[in-house]
C-alpha cells in the first residue's frame, strides 16, 4: 500500500516537474523566437534610415521600402544569410541568384555584411562569398568586391566601417580596407587602404590620409604631363651619343 502511494506521489512529482520543463523551454523557444524577430525588424529599420540619411532623394522611409533595389537585394541577403548559417545551402544560393535576378546585385549568402549598409543604384554590384562589409558602408554602381584567383579561403577584400566605394571601383584580393576610407570611381585597389585613407586610380595608390596628401599623384600636371615614348628617346639618343664620344676616344688613342 505504501509502495503503490509512494510510486504515485513519485509519478505526480515527476509529472509536475516535465510540465515545469516543458513549459520553461516553451517560454525559452517563445523569447528565442521573438528576439530574433525584433533583431530583424531593427536591422531592416537600420537599413532603411541609413538611405534615408544618405541619399537626398529619398523622400520617404516608405518610397525606401517599395522601390529601392539596393535595400531589396540587402532584406534578400538577411534571408538567404541566415539559411546559410543553417547549412540550407542550395536554398540560400538559389534565393541569392533570384535576388540576382530581380535587383541586378549578387551577393554571396556567405558573405558578411554589417548594419547600414547603402547599396546606390546597385546594378552589377558583386560581393563574393568570403568578403566582409562593416556598418554604414556605401556602395555604388558597379562595385565588385572579388579575388585574384591566387588566393584560397579568404579570398575576398574586408571593408571596415563607414567605408565608400565609388561606381565602378573594383576591390580584388584578401586585404583590409580601414575604416573611414574612400575607393575613387573605377579605381583597381589591389592592396590594403588605410583607415581614412583615399585611394584612386589603376592600380589603385592612396593619395590622401587623414586628409593630407601623400602622393605626388595627386600634384601631377593634367594638362602638362610627360610623355614616356618621347622621354625613352631621349634616353636613346644620350646613349647613342655617349657610344660615340668613347669610339671617337679609342680612335684617337
């Protein structure tokens, strides 16, 4: 009789105390859940304010929402991010070519791109898979951030925060772009950039950081400039000179 009660008190405890649990993990998934969701509702305001700032078209958070390219490849990113991480590859890839498709930007889901994020204009943007983008990035047209093809692993250029890359600039390689930085339009930047730095051209040198200059580059004469083809003949000519000074010396000895 005291057994058959004891196993019933034991079996009632036992039972509270499974309720107990299920009902705290139930509130755990519940806070887990929603947390998530209040993160991802606060990464797309942050990304809808952050154009709003920076663009002065923009008239409206709403307009930003509707008709952006740019913020429409980022949410399809957010997404296609997070399948990724749980290791639903195929599905990430084919929701990162279909955003491809519908905005003109390709974004690797394995990419790892920060709050802020300002995508302008947004056609033909590359970003490969191992590439890193900090918060308040801009990126404009064009923009490809890839790799040589010498590199394995990390292959991909990592952009600190509040760095602009101008239309067309193409970032190749496995370096560090600092924070604060500026990519002029079309430029080919093949080496790291320091924080606050401005590098232009093909290759890419940095001509200004901490907004002093610290090129000559950037003092070069653009209607006054040398002529390499004209500066090699000289340098023949003097050659050929000095060649015929020493034959007439050995004839005269």
């Amino acid at each position: 009789m005291r057994s058959s009660r004891f196993q019933c008190q034991f079996t009632e405890a036992a039972g509270k105390k499974i309720t107990e649990v299920k009902r705290e993990f139930c509130d755990k998934t519940y806070f887990v859940k929603f947390e998530r969701r209040v993160c991802v509702f606060n990464q797309l305001r942050e990304d809808i304010r952050s154009i709003r700032e920076r663009d002065p078209a923009a008239r409206s958070k709403f307009e930003v929402l509707l008709l952006y390219s740019g913020l429409h490849a980022i949410i399809y990113y957010r997404i296609s991010h997070w399948l990724y991480t749980h290791k639903r590859y195929i599905l990430a890839r084919w929701l990162s070519q279909h955003a491809k498709f519908r905005t003109g930007i390709e974004i690797h889901p394995a990419a790892k791109i920060g709050k802020g994020l300002f995508i302008d204009h947004g056609t033909g943007v590359v970003i490969g898979e191992t590439a890193e983008i900090g918060d308040n990035c801009t990126i404009y047209q064009g923009v490809t951030l890839g790799g040589t093809g010498k590199d394995k692993g990390k292959r991909h250029p990592t952009l600190g925060n509040n760095v602009m890359v101008g239309a067309g600039a193409k970032i190749l390689g496995p370096f560090k772009v600092g924070d604060n930085a500026k990519i002029g339009s079309n430029a080919l930047v093949l080496s790291e950039v320091p924080a606050n730095g401005t590098a232009v051209g093909v290759p890419a040198r940095v001509v200004r950081v901490n907004g002093k200059k610290v090129s000559k580059i950037s003092d070069l004469d653009q209607i006054h400039m040398p002529d390499p083809v004209s500066q090699e003949f000289c340098r023949l000519v003097k050659q050929i000179d000095d060649i015929q000074k020493e034959v007439e010396t050995l004839t005269q000895k």
